[in-house]
C-alpha cells in the first residue's frame, strides 16, 4: 500500500510537470519522458529502504521482548526450553501469574485470619482488664478477709471464665482448707497440711510461687491432692499477703546479723538462714509446723485454677490475667490487716495488749443491755495491785510495766472465753462477766487473787518480786444498773479490801 501511494503520488507530480493536460484523445508518450522516469524510481527506492528498516524495527523489538519476557518466566522459577515460543513464553507467564494470584489470595486469607485473633486477643484483654477493674474494687471494698476469698474466687469462675476453680485458705493452725472439690459432687471439706512435702498444693503453698501442672502424674502428690487437682492440666497460684511486721518484731530474738531480722518480707521459712536461730536451714516438720502459725508467713491462700472443655484454656496470656488477680487481692488483704489492726488498736492497751478504758465501757454496756433483755445476771471486777508504786521505785518502770504485762496474762488465763478483761487505767484492771452469778464471780477473784500472789514478777532477773491485787466485786441479777454505778459499786468495793489490809477480795452486796 505504502508503494502503491508512492507510484500514484510520482504520477501526479508527472502531470504537473507536463502542464496538467492530456492531449485530446489519446495517451501522451511524453508524458512521463525527461527527468520524471529517474525521479520516480528514486523516491521507490527511498521507500522501500524505510519500509525495510521499519519492518527490522519492528521485529527485532518483538524478539527483545520475547527474550527479556523469557528471562524474567526463568527467574520466577519456570522451565522452558533453549529458544521457546511465544505460545510457550505466554503459557509459563500465565501460569507463574496464576500462581502468584492463589498466593496473594492464601496472604489475604492469613492475614484475616491473623486480624480476626488479634481482635479477639484484644477484646479478651479488654474483658480481663474489666473484670479485674470490677473484682478488685470489690475486694478493696471489703473488710473481712474470707469476703475477699469469695471475690477472688467468683473473680476467677464467672469473670475470667474458669468455673471449675477452687480455693483453700490458710487457717490458725497452718492447714490449707478446701470448702469442697468444686466438682459439685458435695464433697466434703479437704485439709491439707502446707508443710505436707508430698502433696504439689502444699509445695506450691510453701514456697509462695504459681506454678503450672500439665498433669498432677508427673509430680509427687497425695490423695488430697487428686481429689483437688482432677486429671487435667491446672494452675496453682498462692494468694500472698506482705507481712506488716518485721521479723525482729515478731520473735524478738536480739540477733541483729540475721538477714531476716529488718526485713518485712524476707521469706525466711524458705530461704532457711543458717545465721536464723528461729529458722534453720535443716527445716523438719515440727519447726515447718511453726513456721506455718508464724505471721511472717505471707501465703493466705492458693487459687487451684482447672481446664475444662467448657472454660477458657490454661495459657501464659490467661494465667497472667489470674496472677494480677490474685496479686489485687493480695493487697485488698493488706487492708483488711491494716483496717483490723486499727480497729484492734483503738480498743486495746498498748502496754498489756487487754481491752482499753473506752472498750471496757462499751463492753459492760453492752453486757448491761443484753442482761436487761434476756434476764440474767453480770458481774464485774475491779482490781488493783498493791502498792505498786513501791515496786516501781525499787525495780524500775520497765520492770514495773512487765509485771502488768504479767498480771494482764495472768487474768486471761483465769477467765471465761467470753469474759473482758480492760485495763482501767494505771495499775488497776477491770473484769466483765456475763452471765455469773456473785459466787461464780467470788470463786474467780479468789482464784486470781492467789495466782497473783504466787507469780515472782522478777523471775528473769533471779530476784523474787511478788505483788497482791485487791479485788471489789459488784453483781446485778437483770442487769438493772447503769454501767457508772457498777463501776462505782465496785470501785467502793476495791478500796474496802485495801483498807482491810489488802490482798483481799471484797463483795458489794447492794447498793
């Protein structure tokens, strides 16, 4: 087409050159005679050698991306042979993109996958740190440390989705106490020695530390322990308290190079200091036993936390969510001890660790009230040691304050469970007695009088101290006075057997 172009545009510039006309009626031979014909075959030629170069242009560019298209197929893995074509090249490009497009699509499927987790993770997270904000508020709220238990329990069972948790708490006589199995067969309740070696709960008791147990047949164990434990894997976390004493407080021992001896959280019953005469490294089961009761023992409790196929399963991520827990309830014991503390504080004597003067007050009105509704009798005792003052200034004040400690002790053994001992003030005490008849209340005077003095006051020091108390005793039968005369009644009554001679017991009969 391009030749043909060039052949009609040759011809019309022959006209022009012929002056545009045709002789009337026949073909013109000179027409295309002179310089026309050589013109024209020139610019053939012209022609031709573009087109040529055109069409090698165009060639070899194809094959340059036939190869450079080959190259790449190879790199990305296929296999073709030495000289392909371009039906093979096409096929192996078609199939690497086919290839490329399942993989972005499983990319696409793993990372929703990936996304969809990460949002549960964090809604899980988000649930978890609710439901501590929420238990733990509780547990602040509390006053009562078992109220405490129950929240930390209920915390673990319906917040954090571990209904089949059970907890044993730590009772006086350092026995680890199960209310039940948790199984919800009514079993009944399970007590396990915290010293026992060979139950995993006591251990892990013992030494305050969580622990996971993949499966109670790979560790040393005892019966209590399976009927706890179940089969599964389970997470023990002990509930420990810090102490709010140091231990020179506490057992007063005067050896100060003990490493335990100015520290308030020093675990000693584990790290068993050879220099510690309380606590030796060799630790056998009756020193355990102690060091059970000891109140530098800081686990209260522990948080036995089993699997089950319809609860959440035991994880790093889920146990810490347990671990906080545990350790918010920690602290909400800490102020459950300081609020006791307080309160105890505000209602005993400093020195003789009895009821103070404004709690004798409260309890004899309170004994008075309920004398006066169900009809029965109280007594009280006024006491005062004789001639103290004289035992001050030949022995000293520290001396004179560790015989009302003394004579404070000797009360409480004498009395009932529910009688009240008070320091009035000074050296004078006062006893309420619920519920005691006037000879009930003159046998336990009698009682005390003679312990008092038969007790040496100055026994450390290889001296013999006695003291006497004077006793007055005042009794009503339907608690019918008010808790001033009572005392006045039997106040008279004290100051009657010191002007008898003292170290007596003396009884006002009536008003």
């Amino acid at each position: 087409m391009i030749l043909v172009g060039a052949a009609l545009a040759l011809l019309a510039a022959g006209l022009r050159l012929n002056g545009g006309n045709f002789p009337q009626g026949r073909w013109s031979p000179g027409l295309l005679s002179g310089t026309a014909p050589m013109a024209a075959c020139a610019a053939l030629a012209l022609l031709a050698g573009v087109l040529l170069l055109a069409v090698r242009a165009y060639l070899s560019s194809s094959e340059d991306a036939a190869r450079l298209l080959t190259d790449a197929v190879r790199l990305h893995g296929e296999d073709l042979p030495g000289h392909p074509g371009p039906r093979a090249i096409a096929d192996a490009a078609r199939r690497r993109l086919d290839k490329y497009r399942a993989d972005i699509g499983v990319m696409e499927a793993k990372v929703n996958v990936e996304q969809e987790q990460r949002i549960r993770e964090i809604t899980d997270a988000h649930k978890d740190l609710l439901t501590r904000h929420m238990f733990t508020k509780k547990m602040l709220q509390s006053r009562r440390a078992n109220e405490v238990f129950e929240i930390l329990l209920r915390g673990v069972r319906e917040g954090l989705g571990f209904p089949w948790t059970v907890i044993g708490v730590l009772d006086e006589k350092g026995d680890i106490v199960f209310g039940s199995t948790g199984n919800g067969d009514g079993s009944s309740v399970i007590r396990i020695p915290c010293w026992d070696e060979g139950s995993i709960i006591a251990r892990a008791t013992w030494k305050g530390i969580a622990v996971v147990l993949p499966s109670p047949e790979d560790q040393k164990s005892c019966q209590e322990d399976r009927a706890i434990l179940g089969e599964g894997p389970s997470f023990l976390v002990p509930v420990t308290r810090k102490p709010g004493r140091k231990c020179s407080e506490i057992k007063a021992c005067g050896h100060i190079e003990c490493p335990a001896f100015q520290h308030a959280d020093t675990k000693c019953w584990i790290e068993g200091f050879s220099t510690c005469r309380s606590h030796e490294s060799d630790i056998h089961e009756e020193k355990r036993k102690e060091c059970a009761r000891c109140e530098m023992f800081a686990t209260s409790a522990i948080l036995v936390v089993r699997s089950h196929p319809a609860s959440r399963m035991i994880s790093p991520k889920t146990t810490d969510s347990i671990v906080t827990l545990a350790y918010d309830a920690a602290v909400a014991l800490e102020l459950v001890e300081l609020h006791e503390t307080t309160k105890k504080l505000s209602i005993t004597d400093g020195l003789t660790a009895v009821a103070n003067h404004r709690e004798f007050y409260q309890s004899l009105r309170r004994e008075l009230a309920r004398a006066k509704r169900y009809g029965h009798g109280v007594s009280l005792l006024m006491l005062d040691v004789d001639d103290f003052k004289k035992f001050n200034d030949s022995y000293g004040h520290l001396a004179g304050d560790s015989a009302l400690k003394k004579i404070a002790g000797v009360l409480q053994k004498c009395v009932r469970e529910n009688d009240i001992v008070a320091r009035y003030g000074g050296e004078e005490f006062g006893i309420v007695l619920p519920e005691a008849t006037p000879a009930g209340a003159l046998m336990l005077a009698e009682r005390i009088k003679t312990e008092i003095a038969q007790h040496n006051f100055l026994e450390t020091s290889g001296e013999a101290g006695h003291l006497t108390v004077s006793i007055g005793i005042y009794s009503t039968a339907r608690g019918d006075e008010t808790e001033e005369r009572m005392v006045k009644f039997a106040d008279e009554a004290t100051y009657l057997a010191k002007n008898m001679g003292k170290n007596r017991v003396v009884m006002k009969d009536h008003a």
